[in-house]
C-alpha cells in the first residue's frame, strides 16, 4: 500500500507531541514516514532526535547470528499439555522452543498418534543448555511450593 508524503502529514497531525515523538523513536517507520514525521516534529518546534531517521536505520550493519540453525527433537509428547509445559519452562529460561505437531495434536489427538505424537524442538545450539533445564525440571526444582498458610501447618 502506497502512502503519500501528504498522506502522512494529515495522519501525523492527529497525533499528540507524546504520541508523535514515540512512533519517530520506535524505528518501525518507513524511510519516508520518518522524515514526514521529523518535519512535523520541527514544525511543532521540538528537538528531533538523532534516532532512526536516516534511510540506513532500518538496514542491519552486521549479519543476524544463527540464521541457519537447525531444530532438534530434544522430547516427544502424546498430550499437548504436556509439550507446552516444556516449551514454556524452556522459553521461561531464554531457549527457543518449538512444539512440532502442536496444532494437530490439540485438533484431533487419533490423527495426532498416527502421525507420531508431538515432539518439542528447540534450536541446535541450545540443546545442551535445554537437557540442564529439562533434569532440574525432573529432579523437582522448579516445584511450585505450597501457600505460606499450608506450608506452616505442615511444620507443626
């Protein structure tokens, strides 16, 4: 969808100072909403921030890492309970996870089986740090601890 320079202007003079300054901040405008945003900033008479306004903002200057990294199997799951529970402890944790089948398996669980369950995937490079967090999970510490009113009664 094509926007016009006066498009824009129109658009950016219904927002507030506050509202303008942090879509200009944000780094998400285009190359040419940016510069229609500065002008409206200026005209409004505020500083116009050195942030993201030039076309080479949006441009990466280094290379993404682990752009090509692989997803491993590190666990299987017939319930997707389950394969959640995982994938959200490991995201908890900062590792990427993925549930494959997920869909498929809360849709239709028969179809789920035949097509081999759900298997919770994370990327090749963590799968060492995803096993740590899978045994501390096993060996219980991460187990929610009772109320502190339970919890007193079981001491006495």
């Amino acid at each position: 969808m094509d926007v016009s320079r006066e498009e824009l202007k129109e658009r950016f003079r219904e927002f507030s100072d506050e509202e303008l300054l942090r879509h200009f901040q944000s780094g998400t405008l285009t190359p040419l909403a940016a510069d229609v945003a500065a002008e409206a900033l200026q005209l409004r008479g505020m500083e116009v921030p050195r942030a993201e306004t030039s076309d080479t903002a949006a441009i990466p200057t280094e290379e993404p890492e682990n752009l090509d990294v692989d997803l491993d199997t590190i666990a299987e799951f017939w319930n997707p309970l389950q394969a959640n529970l995982l994938r959200a402890c490991l995201e908890s944790h900062g590792i990427f996870a993925y549930v494959w089948g997920e869909h498929l398996g809360t849709a239709n669980i028969l179809l789920s089986v035949s097509g081999g369950g759900l298997r919770v995937q994370v990327r090749s490079d963590q799968v060492a740090q995803a096993k740590e967090i899978i045994a501390a999970f096993e060996r219980g510490e991460f187990e929610v601890r009772d109320s502190p009113e339970t919890a007193a009664d079981d001491k006495l």
